[in-house]
C-alpha cells in the first residue's frame, strides 16, 4: 500500500554533490522507519542509511561525515543529501519504508534512482 518514489539522482563529478528524495505515500509516514539502500553493479544491496520516527539515524562507515539522511514528515518525504562523492558511490539508490502491520515490520521499496560518480 505504501508507494515510494525516488528522485534527484544523476551523473556528477567526484567530488560533488547529490541530494536524493523519496515522496511516500500514505498517511501515517511519520510512523514508517526510512531508508537509503544503493545497489553497485555486481555487488550486494547495501544499507547506506536509516532514519528512525523518532529521529535516530545510522550509517555505513564508508559513508558517514558525508551523507546525510532527514526526513520532512510534513512533505511524506525522505532525503539523502550526499556530499563528497566518490566514484565508489556509484550505484541505484533504492528508498525502503519499514512498517509496521499486523505486529510485523513490513518493508516497501523505490524503483531506484540512478547515482553515477565519475572519476
């Protein structure tokens, strides 16, 4: 029931700057757990950062003191805001909603936004 849609993603040179979004829908957002998976060619799915209803964030170690993630409960959106990109970022960013339904977490995906660093 919940749709996600990624957007913002593109080519950028190293070193630049990218902030991703993902409007949800829904009415009870402000209640789903959020967050940013990337898929790099021939590699595993990654969780590269999450960002709780009550705020709490992590992230992967390779990314951290350069990615961002917030979210705007008002707006149904969730933001990755990427700064100091590296080619090794190259990937499909893929937004996840995790929710809660019949006592279990349920998890809802983005079609994925294409992010490409050059060197």
């Amino acid at each position: 029931q919940v749709q996600l849609v990624e957007s913002g993603g593109g080519l950028v040179q190293h070193g630049g700057s990218l902030r991703l979004s993902c409007a949800a829908s829904g009415s009870f957002f402000s209640t789903y757990g959020m967050a940013w998976y990337r898929q790099a060619p021939g590699k595993q799915l990654e969780l590269v950062a999450s960002i709780t209803s009550g705020l709490s964030t992590n992230y992967v170690d390779s990314v951290k003191g350069r990615f961002t993630i917030s979210r705007d409960n008002t707006r149904n959106t969730v933001y990755l805001q990427m700064s100091s990109l590296k080619p090794e970022d190259t990937a499909v960013y893929h937004c996840n909603a995790k929710r809660a339904l019949w006592g279990k977490a349920v998890d809802y995906w983005g079609q994925g936004t294409q992010v490409t660093v050059s060197s």
